[in-house]
C-alpha cells in the first residue's frame, strides 16, 4: 500500500503523516515514511528527532560504488522507516529534480521491498514535475488531501486535483480528504462543501489540538505520545480503515468559476475543470473501500519499476561522490546529439527530436558536417549523414513549464501520417527536466502499426555523447530485434561500426570484400548505414562480429548474446597482416569454409611479403621513436617487419579506462610525458617519428619525418602496409617550414 | 520533410547570442551549461571564425606570448579548445544549482588573461532552472575589473537572428551611456570626417573580414569613416562611441530590427537603412549615394568606383557570353535571410539577368522579408520560385548554405554550389572575399560565369 499526502505548505501534512505511520505501525503493518520537502522534517516526530542524512546530501557526498540504501534510511517508532529525500538550498537548482533523482535512487536500491506500506509527505502543492512525481511515477496508488477551512488551503486542494487529473485524467487514485483544523473560526463547512463538490468523502476531521504540541515538543507522535487521547484514536481508526482497503475516487477539481462560487457559500454550479468523463460511477465514502489487496499490488508495480527498461534508469556518475571537484571530468558532448546521431544510420526510421530548436540545430549540424566536410574534402555525398525523416517539437520555455507532450504527440502523428512506420523519439535537456513522458504517444502509436522506440536521454541526464550513443544502440537492441525462424546460413551481422566517422564506409567496403572472398554476406549493420528491417531481421545470421571492441561494445555484445542467445565472433575488424590472417582463418572454421580461407589467407601474405619487402630498403635500420595513445598492434608488426631500430615507445599510462579520451590527452601525468618526450627526441635524435598525437613533437630538433599514426587504416592484410607505403614517401624530407620561425612576426601584428 | 530539414539545420538563438557577444574585440564568451552546448557553439561553426582566441591553445615551441595557461586550456572548461568555454555542467547541477561551478569557472578563466568583456549565457537546460545568477556574475566582474554581461533566458526555439538582435540590443543598453552629446556637436562635420556605425555583420557571417574591408574601402572614397562596426570584431570602446557616430547604417531588417528601433528612439542619431544587403552595382551605388547624401559628403570617387566595376562586369559579360547573355536555360537558386535574398535577386536577375528558380528565405519570423521578396519576383514575373522546392532544384547555381547544397547534391549531381552561410563545407578562406560593393559584385560574377562553364560540361 503506498499513500501520498498532498496539501498546502504549513498545513499539517508532516503531523498528520507522522501519526498515520504510527497508527499503521500499531496496526502491525511494516510502515516506511518518505519525506519529500528540502526542508527535511517530515520524519522528526518518529525517530524522535534525530539528525537526518537526507537522500540528496548522501548522494551528493558518497561515492556512487559505495551507496547503500540503508544509510539513508533511519528506524522510527515500533520499527518505521525513515527516509527524508532532501533538496538543494533555497533558491538554488531544481527541487523537482532531486525529488526525482532521490526516488529513482531509492527504487534502484531496493528500499521498498520490506515495507507494507510507504507514505509519501509531499510538500505543498503539485508545483512541478519533481514533485508530482509520487502521483505520475505511481509510487503512489492512494492519495490524501490535507485542508483546513483556510481560503488558500482549499484552492492549493483543488490545484493538486487539477495535477492529478492533468497527469492521470479520470483514474481512481484519491482516497479522500483529511481536514485539519487550525481553531476558532476555521471554516469546516466550506470543506465539507468542497469535499461534496469534487465528489469526494471527506476521511478525518482533525481538531485543532494541544495534544499536538505537546507531543510536538516531546518530537513524538501523538499516537506514541498520548495512545489514549481523542486524537490518536481518529488515527487509530483511520488506520484500521486504511488497513481494510480505501476506496479509490478519481480527481474531479473546480473551475476557477465553481471556486469562486464555493468561497462565497453558493451553491457549486457549471462546467468543472477536469478531463473526466462525469459518467463514471460515484465510489462510495471511505468507510465503504473492501478491496484488502491493494498492497501486494503497490508492491509488485514496485517491482516492475525496479526492473523496468534500463532507458527509464538514470546513470549516476561512476566511482566519485557528485560534489567531488575531481569527478569533474568534461562530458564530451551531449547524449542528445550521441542518440540521433546514432538513430540517423536507420534509414527507414523517422526521427522525432523531443527538444528546443537549439539542441536540434547542434544535433542535425553535427550530422550533417559529416556531409558537409565529405563533399568537400573528398567530392563524395555521403547520404548517411543527411537525415531527411527528423522532425523536431521546437519547445520553448513556455512548454518546459507546462509540458511539451502534445507537441511531441502532433508531431509523431504528423510522421505516421507521412509513411513512418518507425519513430525514433529522442527526449534532450528541457523535457527531461520538465518531466515529459513520450510513453502513452508510444502506445497510442502502437495502435495504428506504428512503432515508437523512446530513448530518453534527458539530455545531459544520460551522461555524455557516447552515453546517447549506448542508449541508443541498447534501446534498439531489446526493443527493435524481433524474434525470427528464418535463417540465413552464410551471413554475418556486423555490429558497433564507428557511427560518426567516414573511413566507417571504407573499412565496411573492405570487410565485405573479404567475406565476399569467403562466400560471406552481411546481414545487419548495427547500426551504420542500415534500416529497422534490417535490425528486426538480425538473428537470421548465425554469427555477429563486433566492428571494435570496448566497454560499451561489450555490453551490446552481452545484450545479444544473453537475450538473443546470438553467438559472436571473438574479433574486432582486424588491422595489419597477423590479425587479418587470424581472423579469415577463424571465420573458415566457424562457416565451414576452412580450404577458402586458407587460400585466401596464402594470397594475402604472398602480396604482404612483397610489400614489405620492397619497403624494407628504405625503413631497415632506420632510428625511429614510438608514441602511440591508442591501440595499434599493427604499428608494432610494421615496426618489426620493417626492420626498424626503435630507439623509444611511449604508451602513455593515464586514464586506463578510457585511452583516447580526456584522461589521456589532459591529465598531468600526460604534460610530463610529453616534456620527456621531447626531450628524449632531442637526446636521442631519430630520424623516424610515430606518433599518435601529432602535436607531440611540434618542431622536431633534428630533421626527423615526424608520422601521425591515424585512428583508422582499413582492415585486411594489406592495411598496415599501405600505411608504411605513405610513411616512405615522407622519408629523408625536411617539412619542418620556415612558418615556424615567423612566429614573433604574427605576435608583432596580432597579438 | 524539406522545410523541417532546413529549419533544423539553420542555427538558433542561442548561436545568435554567442556571435553578438563574441564579435567583440578581446571578449569571451562562457555558456552556463553542460560541454555538449559547448561542442556546438565552440566548434560547431567557431571553427571557422576569424578569432585570435582560437591561437591561444598553441602548444610546444610555438606557444605564443598571450597564449592561455595549458592547465586552463586543458582543464574541465576548455576541454583543449579555447572557443566557447562552458561551465562543465552535469546532471547533479541541475538539482543543486550552477552557481557554484559558474563561478568556478569565471574565477578560473579570468585569473588567467585579461579581457574586455565577460558573456555568460544560459544553455537552454539552464536557463528553465531561473536561477539568480547575476549578483554572483556581477561580483566576480567587479573584482576582476571585467566588465560583464549575462543573457538569462535565450529563445530556445528562436531563430539565430532574433537571438543576434536582442543581445547586440542588450550588450548597447549596458555599455553605451544613454546621454547625447550636445546638438552643436552632433551636427557639425565640416571640420573633420564624417564616421558611421555599422549594425547588421556578425562574427559568424561567412566573409565577415571581407565585408568589412569592401564597405570600408566604399565609405571610405566617400570621405567616412567607420565608428563603430558592432558585432564584427570592434572594441568595446568602439561600442561605447556609438553616439559620436553621424549616422547609424543598417545593413539587414532582419538582425537589426530591435536594436535599430531602440538607437533610432534614444539617440539623435539618423539611420540609413537600404532595406537590404548592398550586393551588385545598382544597390550598391544606391547605397553609397544614400549615406553621403545623408552626411552630405562627396561620393564622387565612390560612384566612379562603382562605374569601373559596371564596366569589368560588362567586359566579363559580353566577352564570355556575347550581346545574348546568359542563357535562358541558366537558372539560380538562393536561400537565406531576406536581405540577402533581394540583394541577390536584384543583381542575378535585374542586373545580369539570369532566372530564378527557387527562392526559400530562412530567418525571417516576421514574414515582412518574405513580402518584399515576393514584390521584387512579381516585379520580374517569377513568383513561382518562391514556391519551388529549394532541394529538388536541378542544373543549377545553387547560393545557400553547404547543408542544402549536400541536400541538392544528394539528389543531383548537376549544381553548383556557392556558400553564402554556416555551416559551410569547411573551404577556408584566406584571402578576404565578400559579396557586398564592387568587390562582392565581380565575386559572384565571377562564380556564375564559371558555374555556367561547369553545368555546361556536366550537361555533355
């Protein structure tokens, strides 16, 4: 069973949730209390008012791999818990959104689970998305309306009705209203008017009460403090009644009109604000609710929250507490522009941008500069890279406010209508922070045979880039692979090309040629210049092969394989002369095809030895320095085929987990590499360069052929040597250009 | 499709800001946001702005006097590019709030160098959060003697424009002091040289250094000189004189319509506004008569300018082309902001006469540009290129910007393509081109004589 209550600030929501927990937990129910105002005092009166650890400030200072839920959580009367979910300082960042983040953290630890009922002390009114969270999130099935007879408590009760029937229109999902008196003069009738206008039973009448305060100032309950008393027994009986099963009544709230008439004693007449249908029955009062098992089943949607799509889980950064200045390591780009990057490879998927034109604009310019930069630079159009199916909701501030779903929902519509049979939704910054949930457009489109795959990356909320580009990819790999009978015995799949580059074309043309050499086809290209088809179509190949291998390709890999059962090639496309030998090898044994590939691997290194050989003369002996930051195990095969001297290697040590990223090119430790290196340059005078980082060595001492080692060389046998054909013809050249020395000229002019 | 293509692709608002604020000689601009924003706005189409900062991160033996501290070029904000830094925002910001890593940032990068101005300017994820950020911008900017200015709420389904606009308008409201000088002052030029500000370039207009020099060079033969040249690399300085200027000039409605509205009401300063970009030797004689007689300045030297490039046009025109000129079959396309659009018209068509088949205005909100571009095609009876499908158009001299001329592209391989915007296809330009004056004129004379000669050989 799990219970919000709603109402006005400075009402009495805390008190009255405090005493219903421990009216529950007399009851003998296990009762958890879930604070939900950054100001963190819901919980006092039941652990007697000890010092909170709220669930904001535990997961700000703690580092992510050592969180545990239970260090949130503190024991109250008769063994309540609880759970204060905290906030930023007034006037600082977004409350709402650490409502959510604290619900998401404590659903992800599994904080429910021993509880039979949660109670969720909601501040104030629905002002946001964070906060209706309890109601939209449906951590809550039953809802509680706090009022006194106080104008302004009574409007703040009928705003929280019209956020509930905005946010679920027509569900049973209000238990009723608590009304709380605050003395001499409060207005009781206009409640009981109110309550008889939005068609709801009014629960408890709480009277204003020195019990109260006394057992404010013992920081106890008054159901702990004052078992016997009046009041404790109003409680008493509600938690009997609770325990018995609440009848549910779904928001029916006032037009500002029939609020106005209410508050001048006139009978409530006209049109109401809400969305429900006003056929739907009339529940009866809450003493009349039967059904005993709402708590198993508030448990079990529990459950499926907990192992719901990992799209609806927000990462929290690894390994470092958030307030942690060194846990500042630059996200590079954003999710956003990573998800449609990576959704504009389908073809025959439309794209549906969920964002402001700004995010839009960064998005599509991002792609098509691949285009762009292709056209020029090498006189090819490359279609991938200029999205023709993207529609976007163009939100503003307006709809940040109040919501962009109808946008979204118009503009899916608008694709349907136009053919899309595949909608990629790709939520950015401003929805995720307003709350928009695409989920009812997806089912919606579901009926008309449209498919809707939502990757809600929120923007920065999924992390960077590449976090936008795993969503994407692990989205597609459980929702969009369709289970199939149809087999398709001499394809392969070929997953986790680079998406945005464009040597991925000309090392996708070179894989296909040497599986053509092996009576091989590709299947799927997941995801590259491919179409949903393809992708639905993808367990009709009885191998994949991973076109790169890192931690995320592995865990596209993982998805395959435990969900699909797919089997994987342990490869990634290989570089240079032995990889590419190994790999042809290892596909003729799987496919059955081991004299073709022990042809084709003889071909290869008969045209291998005669390249080398011819580029030997020039290289044999030759002093050469090595500074690789990426993985090139061909640089090494040439370095030793060629006959070179290697007089130093440098493989820089930083940033383990990621070796090209940030860590690598702007850690301190890599500034003292790169001193040493030029220095060593200098002692050691090479005449041959490798280098990774072409920046390394600006002006080389001596006249040494400075190489920059490329991310990309193709794939096959001959891949590395081509390379060391280029490298030749650079050779005994000085290019060092006298630019260089006019360097105090421009500083005389520009700076 | 095509419509939404082409908006998406257009740069917004927020792009708009950044221009207006970094074509600012010496000033930085940092966006209140997560490195994403960054990506776009600082390499995005940074990249190819003319801007001494992008020299700052220079390493190894060519490591210049002024250049910025490594550990700063390299630290969370700058991330090894020192355009557009960003305050590194990340998920938990959006909870706790920005302030503290905003001001992180601004005391890191302003210990480092000095500058003239300091933008901060909201991303739109940050700029919903409505935070009061200004007393701690502006406390930072007191201490470092930096002056500051701090664009809360961008438009964040705007267009670029609108975004240009309204903080040029607001980097004027703040720095330049509202009082006139004196009646006598203002009035009396006969005893030096006329000046003008410039509203309407920008640092993100594809040929900006060029413009600059052809309108210099123009109002120069005309005896003035430029005051104040906002948003194309001036001074801040050059921002504060902006009333000692005779005559505002207003090159394009659409990037100058607040600003315009605000100067003309606060300051007793008279406007020459063509209405359009001064493209092509008609426009652009009208344009230089229009000022020097507004300042009552000889434009004689001027206008003989303007006659030796009608007469390089004719030379080029009738030994190339014969007395029949172009061929009835050699059509143009243009996209792009209105001003620029009918300035174009105006001399492809009017001037040289060549067909339009496909016009498709971008920026214009208003529709008030549409308007006047649809008058000029009914005037010369091809309205119906207004309605054309800008990417289906074929066998063509296409003036756009490279994402449409990969989306033509893609469709045919018959155009050719002249960049007239960002995002462009990456050609660095080195020698300063333009297509405003005499020299904008013989420039796209000369693309057009050449993309005829091109489509021609194609079309074998």
């Amino acid at each position: 069973m799990q219970i919000a209550v709603y109402g006005k600030g400075g009402i009495g929501k805390s008190t009255i949730s405090a005493n219903l927990s421990a009216a529950l937990a007399n009851e003998g129910e296990k009762v958890l209390q879930i604070g939900c105002d950054p100001k963190h005092d819901s919980t006092r009166l039941l652990h007697h008012g000890k010092k909170v650890s709220t669930v904001l400030d535990y997961l700000l200072n703690t580092s992510p791999d050592v969180q545990r839920g239970d260090d949130v959580l503190m024991e109250g009367y008769l063994g309540t818990g609880c759970i204060e979910a905290g906030g930023p300082k007034p006037g600082k960042g977004c409350a709402g959104r650490g409502i959510l983040t604290a619900f998401e953290f404590l659903r992800d630890q599994d904080i429910f689970r021993p509880y039979s009922t949660v109670i969720y002390d909601v501040l104030g009114d629905v002002v946001c998305g964070g906060f209706a969270v309890p109601i939209r999130k449906e951590y809550a099935q039953s809802i509680f309306l706090v009022t006194s007879g106080e104008a302004m408590s009574i409007y703040a009760a009928n705003n929280i009705l019209c956020g509930i029937d905005n946010l679920d229109p027509g569900s049973p999902r209000i238990a009723g209203i608590i009304y709380n008196s605050r003395g001499a003069g409060d207005d009781k009738e206009r409640v009981l008017e109110f309550a008889k206008a939005v068609d709801l039973p009014l629960c408890l009448s709480l009277p204003r009460s020195e019990a109260f305060l006394k057992a404010e100032r013992a920081a106890k309950t008054v159901v702990e403090n004052e078992p016997d008393s009046r009041e404790a027994q109003l409680f008493m009986e509600l938690a009997k009644r609770i325990k018995g099963g609440l009848s549910l009544h779904p928001a029916r709230p006032l037009s500002e009109e029939q609020m106005e008439l209410l508050m001048q004693g006139k009978p409530v007449t006209g049109t109401p604000a809400g969305n429900l249908n006003r056929s739907h029955n009339r529940s009866g009062g809450c003493e009349r609710c039967l059904d005993p098992g709402t708590g198993e089943e508030s448990l079990s949607g529990a459950e499926e929250k907990r192992t719901g799509s990992p799209q609806q889980i927000h990462s929290l950064p690894q390994k470092r507490a958030l307030s942690d200045p060194f846990s500042r390591i630059p996200l590079s780009g954003c999710s956003y522009r990573g998800a449609v990057d990576l959704a504009s490879h389908i073809k025959d998927a439309a794209i549906l941008g969920h964002a402001p034109k700004s995010c839009t604009s960064y998005a599509v310019n991002g792609i098509t500069s691949y285009s762009r930069n292709g056209l020029f630079s090498r006189g090819i159009i490359y279609p991938s890279f200029i999205p023709q199916h993207f529609e976007n909701t163009d939100i503003d501030i307006s709809d940040a406010v109040f919501g962009g779903v109808v946008h979204a929902r118009e503009k899916a519509l608008k694709l349907a209508a136009e053919g899309a049979r595949s909608i990629i939704a790709v939520t950015a910054c401003i929805p995720g922070l307003s709350g928009d949930d695409l989920k009812p457009v997806r089912d919606e489109l579901k009926e008309i045979g449209v498919d809707m795959y939502i990757i809600q990356t929120d923007g920065v909320d999924a992390g960077d880039y590449n976090d936008g580009v795993a969503l994407c990819y692990k989205t597609l790999a459980r929702e969009a692979v369709k289970p199939t009978d149809e087999r398709d015995l001499d394809s392969i799949n070929i997953v986790y090309e680079l998406n945005s580059s464009l040597t991925s074309d000309d090392d996708h043309d070179e894989m296909e040629a040497l599986l053509r050499e092996l009576g091989l086809h590709v299947n799927c290209r997941f995801i590259y210049d491919t179409s949903m088809k393809d992708i639905n179509g993808f367990l009709k190949a009885p191998y994949s092969l991973m076109a790169r291998t890192d931690r995320l390709g592995n865990e596209i890999k993982e998805i395959f394989e435990k969900e699909y059962g797919c089997r994987f090639i342990e490869d990634r496309f290989p570089k240079g002369f032995r990889e590419t030998s190994e790999f042809v090898r290892k596909l003729g044994k799987l496919y059955s095809k081991e004299a073709e590939a022990s042809d084709l691997v003889c071909k290869g290194e008969a045209g291998y030895r005669a390249q080398i050989d011819m580029l030997k003369q020039r290289f044999s002996g030759l002093r050469t320095m090595i500074f690789l930051s990426i993985q090139a195990p061909w640089v090494t095969e040439l370095a030793e085929d060629l006959g070179l001297d290697v007089v130093k290697a440098v493989t820089p040590e930083a940033g383990a987990g990621d070796r090209i990223g940030w860590g690598l090119r702007f850690s301190a430790e890599w500034g003292e590499m790169r001193a040493r290196f030029n220095d060593d340059e200098k002692d050691l005078k090479p005449q041959l360069i490798l280098t990774s980082d072409p920046s390394i060595v600006a002006v080389p001492s001596t006249g040494a052929a400075v190489i920059t080692i490329p991310r990309s060389i193709g794939t096959g046998f001959l891949s590395g040597a081509r390379q060391a054909a280029k490298w030749s013809k650079l050779l005994g050249k000085d290019l060092r250009g006298r630019w260089k020395n006019d360097k105090s000229v421009f500083e005389k002019y520009y700076c | 499709m095509t419509n939404q293509y082409l908006r998406n692709t257009t740069a917004d608002y927020i792009t708009g800001a950044v221009s207006a604020c970094e074509g600012i000689k010496g000033s930085i601009v940092l966006i209140n946001g997560p490195h994403g924003c960054k990506t776009y706005y600082g390499f995005g189409t940074g990249q190819s702005v003319v801007n001494g900062q992008a020299l700052l991160g220079l390493g190894g033996d060519l490591r210049l006097r002024n250049a910025m501290d490594d550990r700063l070029i390299r630290s969370q904000f700058f991330t090894g590019s020192p355009l557009i830094p960003a305050t590194n925002l990340r998920y938990e910001d959006f909870i706790f709030g920005t302030s503290e890593q905003l001001c992180r940032a601004l005391n890191d990068i302003l210990a480092e160098r000095k500058y003239s101005l300091i933008s901060v300017i909201q991303a739109p994820g940050t700029s919903l959060l409505s935070e009061a950020l200004e007393a701690e911008i502006r406390a930072i900017s007191e201490r470092s003697d930096v002056p500051y200015v701090y664009i809360d709420v961008p438009g964040l389904s705007e267009d670029m424009f609108k975004g240009y606009d309204e903080t040029a308008l607001t980097v004027i409201k703040r720095f330049v002091h509202p009082d006139r000088r004196s009646a006598e002052e203002h009035g009396d030029i006969s005893h030096r040289r006329a000046s003008v500000n410039i509203f309407g370039l920008y640092s993100r207009g594809i040929h900006v250094d060029g413009d600059l020099a052809e309108l210099a060079r123009l109002l120069g033969l005309c005896e003035i000189d430029i005051n104040c040249a906002c948003g194309a690399y001036c001074t801040l300085d050059d921002i504060r004189r902006i009333p000692e200027a005779d005559a505002n000039i207003f090159l394009a409605p659409e990037r100058t319509r607040q600003t315009k509205a605000y100067l003309e009401e606060a300051f007793d300063i008279p406007s020459f506004d063509l209405g359009c970009i001064p493209v092509g030797p008609d426009l652009t004689e009208s344009f230089i008569r229009g000022i020097s007689k507004l300042l009552n300045t000889d434009c004689s030297a001027a206008v003989r300018d303007i006659e030796e490039t009608r007469a390089t046009v004719f030379y080029h025109l009738a030994r190339n082309l014969g007395a029949r000129g172009f061929d009835k079959a050699f059509k143009y396309a243009a996209e792009g902001e209105p001003s620029l659009l009918y300035a174009l018209i105006d001399y492809l068509t009017g001037y040289l006469g060549i067909a339009p088949e496909a016009i498709h205005p971008l920026y214009d909100q208003s529709r008030s540009g549409t308007s006047r571009i649809r008058t000029i095609l009914e005037d010369i009876g091809f309205e119906e290129a207004l309605s054309a499908d800008i990417t289906k158009v074929r066998d063509i001299v296409l003036f756009a910007n490279a994402n449409t001329i990969a989306q033509v592209l893609s469709y045919s391989g018959n155009v050719y393509g002249v960049e007239t915007a960002y995002p462009t296809s990456g050609y660095i330009n080195v020698v300063p081109k333009t297509f405003i004056g005499c020299r904008g004129a013989l420039y796209i004379l000369e693309q057009v004589l050449n993309a005829r000669r091109m489509l021609k050989a194609w079309d074998r």
